[in-house]
C-alpha cells in the first residue's frame, strides 16, 4: 500500500505556472476594462496611440479615422475601427502585434514613446474576445506589396499566443497603413472621459496630427493638423547615474559586457566622461580593472555612492520629443477656438532632469478667461508622452501638484489654499520621459515621486505667475480706461463751462488730457461686410513726447496668411504668425492707424489679436503689451539710439525717450 502523501505534496501538486494573458484576463481592471464606457476608450486609446507612433517613426503625418458604431439589435456592443497612415506592418509579425501580451518594440528602448510595455492593442484584442467571441479584423497593407493583408485573429489565453481564423488579401486604396475592427462590449456616451474628448485632447498636444472620429449616431468631428511639422523623432539613449537606486546599478552591473568597471561607466551611463569615470572609481575606493559583473553587496553600494559624489555631465534630452512652446500654444488655439480665451500663458518648458536613471521633462500650458465657464473648478488637461490622461485624476501626481499650490497668490479663487481652484482657467500638463511613472498598467495616473513632484510645481508655478501679471495688466488697463473715459466725459464739459463764465473760447484739451494719461493707446476694432473682414488698429500717442514705436501682431499662422494690410509691414514671419511695422516718429497727441483685411466670413475677433509694442513699457501702454524679451527682433535704429542717448545722458535739445531705451536695453546691434 502506497504512503498517503503529506498536505505539502498534495499543495504542492495543483501549483502550475500562470499564463501572462490568463493572469489579465481575470485581472482585465488593471489594464483599463472596468466597465464598458472605460472599456471602449482605452480600445481608442491603444489603437490611436499606436498609429501615431508608427507614423512619427516612418517620418508620415499621421492621419487617422476613428469610426465607432453599433452592433447587433442588444445595444450593449459596438463596433470599433481605428485606420492610420503609418508604414504598415510586415505580414509575419502581424499576428504577434495584436495578439500575444508583452510582445513590442519598444520596453527595451531608451527614449520616448507612447505605447512602453507591449499590453495596450493586445489587451483590447483580448477583451473584445472575451466579451463577445469575436476575432479582431486587421488590415495592413506596405508600400512595397500590391494588396493588404486581411487576418482574423482571436488571443489564446493559456498559450498568450495568437490564433489565426482567417488569412486573405485584398486590394485598398491606402498606400500604406494599418486598420483594426473589434467588436466589444461598450458604451458610448459623451462627456469628459469619453472617446471624443481623448481625441480633442490628443489633437492639442499633437498638433501635426488630423483625426477624424466618427460617433454611433454617425456624427462626423474632424480634428484638423495646426502644422505640418513633424515632432523630433526621439533617439535611443543610455541610462543616466543620476537618479539610480542600487537594485537598477546592479542590474545594470550584471548585464553589461563591459571588460571593467571603468569602460563600463563611459560607455554603458550617459554623462559620465572617461576623466569622470576615473574620479568615481577612485571615489568608491576600486581599482577600476574589475570586472562589472564581478561588483556585488558593498562594492555596488560605494559605486554608487560615488556616482552620486562626482560632478556628471548634465542629462540629455535627445531620447525626449517634448511638444515645444509654440506648438502647445498652436494646439490649444486650434482645439480650443470655440473658447476663445482672452489670455494664452507662454507656454513653460523645464530642463530635463532625471528620475531612475531615466530622462524627464514637464511643460505647461495656460489660458484664461473667454467662454470658460468662471465658476467651476479649473480645468486640468493631463498628459503623459503626448497621451491624454482622462481618468484617476485624483490619484495623479499632476493633480496632486496643482492642488498643493496657493492659487490664491495668483488670482484664482481657491478654499482654504488648497485642492483645484476655481475660474475660468484651463491647465495643461505634459510630462515626457523615456520611462513614465504610471500607477498601473492602465497609464491613467501618474506615481508620486520626489523629483517628479519638484519639476511640476516649479512648471506650473511659472505659469501661474504669468496668469498672475496678465491679471494685474487687466486691472490696470481696466482702471486706466475708466480714467481715460472719465477725463473725456468731464473735462469738455468743465472746459465749456468755464469758457463760458469768463467769456473765453475753449481752450485745446489735448495736452492737458495727454498729461494726466501718460499712455499710448491701441484700440482694435473689427468690421465685418459681405465682402471682407476689416480690422483697424488706432495707435494714439497720449504722452508728452514723441514716440518711435514698433508695433508687433501675433496670431494664428492660417489666419495671418489670409491678410492684406495698409501699410505693409516691415516684416512677416508666416511660421510663427506675426507681422511687425515701425512707424514714422508719432507726435505728442498724434495718432496713426494700421489696417488688416481678411476675405469674408475669416473667423477673426478683437480677442484674435495679439498686440505688442516696442520702445514703450508696460506702464505707459493701453490695449497692448510690451514686447516679450525672448522674441529674437531687431529693432529699429531709432530706438537703438534712444537707448544710447539715455545711456550718455539727456541732452538740452530733447528729452530723452527713457521707455524705449528700457524696452532696449537687451538689444545688441549687430556692427558687422
């Protein structure tokens, strides 16, 4: 009779190792399918996220359609096609793309991307299969084939290996591209966490991008690309010391092929140089002949201590594609036209630092006022290497950074100094690295993390303070406009009045009206007939002297190649949209206009207009402001001189013109 075996055995014998996609299926939560409505827009998502990759990588602007569409007589399923314009994929690894788990291109690489861990496509294949037994439909065509190849292919949960149903190939009218059609348990409804608001999101910080989304009742959205300019493409780079736990050193140690520990540091980190790795060997007391794989315990711990000691090589940003400025500041004109906001921030981009070894950057956007609604709380747009962040918003480290901010500092109304103020105000907030500190497998949410934490803040407090002055700017135009119409109603009438008393003419109001205001006014007006769009820009000198002025326009790139203007400007730049004019020196209490004229029907409002004015400081100005000190112009001798002439003194013929040579002062002339 055979010994009965003991409970350990008998534990022991139902132990077998789990599938990758067994493990997700019971687990489909964390990957982002919930319920159905989430469920739908993370299919978007991954599909979306992966098409503008691959087209950004083949050099393509993206072109992408998103159709969704109801299935079957229940309701609760729908069908879902994304189609891009990227290169294709190649028919053997079709299969493997969209259906096994962890499989990608990209976890191994150093640099940005959107889609990291090789889940995303393949979790929704498995999701749509697992709700409805439906095969996902993938059409794929090269620029080098004839016809595209048509695969029906369901994921094995047990293997994590795809199953192909079907195989064909067809002809399509795309050159190149890919399209996947699922069929999935899904809701669809409208609102802040739904496919449409993803996609206004994603057009924003992806401005070079057109995305077509087509709605269940068939309602067509068309996302049009503000530029068409690709983003840098993001090259591959090494881990940086900075930021290294001793676990990722030690990876990192057994991993490298180097011949000794000193190579390894100059070749296998960024920033540390062949005279740096010298100093850090000899800071953590090795020979640096050792073998990097032979390093362990203490040895890996004075290492690093001696990487952290040593002045390194500042990060690099080449394996990052942040948005860049102007184009943040593109994206939310041409999403957020609608709005029309009174106020657009500049845009804040930090220096990369480094978290993990790994390279990051923060960017924020701001604007203000216009038709967003002033008594709700502020709006947070979320992002993360280009993607919008829509759900977890309170689990997010980027709200958790806005939140612990005093906006009451900066204009916002906010209670008790703390959580998300409100007002009319939207905020955007792109973090891009090479590795992103997501809470999960869903990319929702963003972990917290000390130097994470530190490089937000620091951004959005920059624009804070922008909101904070354009504020300030308003109340004193506010205050100097209600003065300036005050003065105008009353004085006349106290003149007349007076006049008549001593039985004199009225006298001529302008030099007294000129020194109380002390201001140079610009007052756009906008006219708009069957036949054209007109603008007309008075610029009235209400100050005691003469006045060079340079007047700057900014605005939408599009919009500004449609203008016909009197005079001409001095200069057009059509890329960053603005146009700039030196005027003949304008008299005290003189006033000169500029004309624009765009074909009917241009979609151009006052609010449009952008206005700055060099040689006069904020101070003195009225309906514009000074000229930014990061705009790279050369200004006009003129007010080149006036700034030397302030520099030697005033002389006795005349007065020194002090604004402009304030507004000057960083000016250089080139002598050559």
């Amino acid at each position: 009779m055979a010994p009965a075996r003991s409970i350990a055995e008998q534990l022991a014998s139902k132990q077998r190792e789990i599938s990758v996609a067994e493990f997700f299926e019971r687990n489909r939560q964390i990957l982002g399918f919930d319920n159905p409505q989430r469920s739908l827009l993370t299919t978007v998502k991954e599909a979306v996220d992966n098409g503008l990759d691959a087209s950004e990588e083949a050099g393509i602007l993206p072109d992408l359609r998103v159709e969704i569409s109801k299935e079957g007589e229940g309701g609760d399923r729908l069908r879902v096609a994304v189609e891009d314009s990227g290169p294709g994929i190649v028919r053997r690894e079709i299969p493997n793309v969209f259906g096994r788990l962890l499989y990608g291109s990209r976890f191994h690489s150093n640099r940005q991307a959107r889609g990291q861990q090789g889940i995303g496509i393949s979790a929704a294949v498995l999701y749509a299969g697992l709700t409805t037994a439906r095969p996902a439909r993938i059409t794929s065509k090269i620029a080098e084939e004839e016809g595209a190849r048509v695969l029906e292919l369901i994921l094995d949960t047990q293997k994590n290996l795809p199953r192909i149903v079907s195989e064909e190939v067809q002809l399509w009218d795309r050159e190149h591209g890919t399209r996947i059609e699922l069929v999935l348990k899904a809701k669809y409804i409208r609102g802040r966490q739904s496919p449409l608001e993803y996609l206004r999101g994603t057009a924003i910080v992806n401005p070079h991008a057109r995305i077509v989304l087509v709605e269940p009742d068939g309602t067509k959205i068309t996302f049009e690309r503000a530029t068409s300019e690709l983003p840098p493409i993001s090259k591959e780079t090494l881990p940086h010391p900075y930021g290294l736990e001793l676990g990722e050193l030690g990876y990192l140690l057994k991993a490298s092929k180097r011949e000794n520990i000193r190579e390894m540091l100059s070749r296998d980190l960024a920033g540390v140089s062949v005279r740096a790795s010298r100093e850090v060997v000899a800071a953590a007391g090795l020979k640096g002949s050792e073998a990097p794989a032979s390093l362990s315990g203490e040895a890996q711990e004075k290492l690093l201590a001696g990487l952290r000691g040593v002045e390194l090589v500042a990060p690099s940003a080449e394996g990052l594609s942040p948005i860049g400025p102007m184009l943040i500041k593109r994206g939310l004109r041409n999403v957020l036209g609608e709005v029309r906001p009174d106020f657009f921030a500049p845009p804040v981009s930090r220096p990369p630092k480094v978290r993990g070894g790994f390279p990051f950057l923060v960017e924020v956007g701001l604007v203000y006022g216009g038709g967003l609604p002033a008594d709700q709380p502020l709006q947070l747009l979320r992002f993360a290497n280009r993607v919008p962040l829509l759900f977890q918003q309170g689990a997010c480290a980027i709200t958790s950074a806005v939140a612990a901010i005093d906006w009451r500092r900066y204009g916002l109304d906010q209670k008790g100094g703390s959580g998300l103020p409100a007002g009319p105000c939207l905020l955007l907030v792109h973090v891009a690295s090479t590795k992103i500190p997501f809470t999960s497998e869903a990319k929702e949410a963003l972990a917290e993390d000390e130097d994470l934490d530190r490089e937000l803040t620091l951004a959005i407090q920059a624009a804070a303070r922008h909101l904070k002055a354009h504020l300030s700017r308003v109340g004193r135009r506010q205050f100097a406009s209600d003065k300036f119409a005050i003065i105008q109603k009353i004085l006349p009438r106290l003149a007349e009045k007076a006049s008549h008393l001593i039985d004199q003419p009225v006298p001529d109001l302008a030099p007294v009206i000129t020194k109380i205001m002390d201001v140079v006014t610009l007052e756009p007006t906008v006219l708009a007939d069957a036949r054209s769009v007109q603008v007309t820009v008075k610029i009235t000198n209400y100050t005691a002297r003469p006045r060079v002025l340079e007047i700057f326009l900014e605005i939408d790139p599009t919009t500004l190649a449609l203008a016909e203007y009197a005079p001409a400007p001095e200069g057009i730049d059509r890329g960053l949209g603005r146009a700039w004019w030196t005027l003949e020196k304008l008299a005290s209490n003189a006033r000169t206009q500029i004309e624009l004229r765009f074909p009917a029907r241009t979609d151009v409002e006052a609010n449009d207009l952008d206005f700055y004015v060099a040689g006069v400081d904020e101070a003195h100005l009225l309906g514009a402001d000074p000229l930014p000190g990061d705009w790279d112009v050369r200004l006009p001798r003129a007010i080149i001189e006036a700034a030397e002439t302030a520099a030697n003194g005033p002389t006795d013929e005349e007065e020194v013109d002090y604004d402009a040579a304030e507004a000057s002062a960083h000016v250089s002339e080139d002598e050559g």
